[in-house]
C-alpha cells in the first residue's frame, strides 16, 4: 500500500462504490482491487472514514456486516471540491486564472457554452 498516492486509496474506494448498481460490503469493494490489494480492515477504515466526512453511507446488511454507498454521485462530489477550493482561495480571481488556464480548448469551450447558458 505504501505504493500508492496520498488520497489515491480512497478514491479507488469510491470508484468502487459508484460502479455498482447496489450498496457493497467491504468485501465487495477489496475485491474490485488490482494489486497491490489492501487488507478488508484497511478497506473499512477507508469506508469509515469516507462515512465520517459525509462521502459514505452504511446500512446493515446482517448481524455483523455492513453495506456501502456514495453519498453523491462523482461529478457533484468533483464540483463540490472545486467549489470549496475555490472558497479557501484569498485571490479567487488568480486561482481561476490558473484553472482556466490548464484546462484544454474543449474545456474551455464547454464552459464558456455552460456560462453563456445561465446568463
């Protein structure tokens, strides 16, 4: 696990969890893992911890077991992120200024269409 990207764990986690049509057990998730995979009780750490910032939901799913699910799906988890990136920012004007910047030409012409819509 030591291979892997701050943060990367748990996106691989949510990856997991908004593939599928159903909430998963932790086992479930584990199992859409290429190597290296990480332990069941890594994987419920990630989920809870997932859970405790609002990004996860658990149900139960027996006497012992729990199910999981996303909270949101990925494009409003992604909009929400830049949302609040953007709000942290004290030069909000120069953080754009460098998003805009290293988004593509059809990017940037998909969000001009976007902006130009909601005037």
């Amino acid at each position: 696990m030591s291979g892997r990207r701050k943060g990367e764990l748990e996106q691989l986690v949510l990856a997991a969890l908004w593939a599928s049509t159903e909430p998963l057990a932790a086992n479930d998730v584990r199992d859409s893992f290429d190597e290296p995979i990480p332990a069941v009780t890594t994987i419920i750490t990630v989920l809870e911890r997932l859970r405790s910032k609002g990004l996860v939901e658990r149900t139960k799913a027996g006497t012992d077991s729990f199910r999981y699910s996303t909270t949101s799906d990925q494009s409003t988890l992604i909009a929400d992120s830049m949302a609040n990136a953007l709000a942290s920012s004290t030069n909000k004007s120069l953080a754009l200024m460098n998003f805009t910047g290293q988004l593509s030409d059809e990017d940037r012409e998909t969000l001009r269409l976007m902006l130009d819509a909601r005037e």
